[in-house]
C-alpha cells in the first residue's frame, strides 16, 4: 500500500511540474531603434517565466527586426495580459 501511494504522489508531482511548465509566459519589454531615434514598449510570448531566459529571447527576436531591447521589465502569465495590453498598442504580441 505504502509503495502504491508514493508511487502515485510521485505521479502527482510530474503532472505538476509539467503542467506550471506549459504555462504561457509573457515578457514586457521597452525597445529602440536608432536614426532616428524610436521606441516602443511591447509583450512578448516566451518559452520561459524566467527573467533572464526571456530577457535572451526577446533580444534575438527584436534584433531581426533593426530593433535593440533595453530591458525586460517582468515576466507573467495569461492573466497579465489585459492590463498591459492598451499600453503595447501594435506591439502586443507582435513578435
């Protein structure tokens, strides 16, 4: 019985862990180009919520575009998207 139920608590905590990673992940961003000078505030979906993973991500994305990423200012979930969404205008989820 004891092995049944750590087998199943193991279980428990894989489906777990698989499913917090395939949540959707958002990066709010601030961005520039030069000559002349332009710059957008825009989300972003990212295949990871970590900070530092996204702040990669998003740089390589928006450097293929003639853009330069000056920071990342938080990553979250689905449920921060209306918020944010008026404010990154045409950059909402454009990239």
């Amino acid at each position: 019985m004891k092995h049944i139920l750590s087998s199943l608590a193991a279980l428990a905590l894989v489906t777990l862990s698989t499913a917090a990673s395939a949540a959707d992940c958002y990066a709010d961003y601030k961005a520039k180009q030069d000559d002349p000078l332009r710059l957008h505030y825009g989300i972003m979906k990212v295949s990871a919520c970590d900070k530092g993973q996204a702040t990669k991500e998003v740089s390589k994305r928006l450097k293929s575009s003639g853009w330069t990423l000056l920071n990342v200012m938080s990553v979250f979930g689905a449920e921060g998207l209306d918020q944010r969404k008026e404010n990154a205008g045409k950059y909402y989820l454009r990239y």
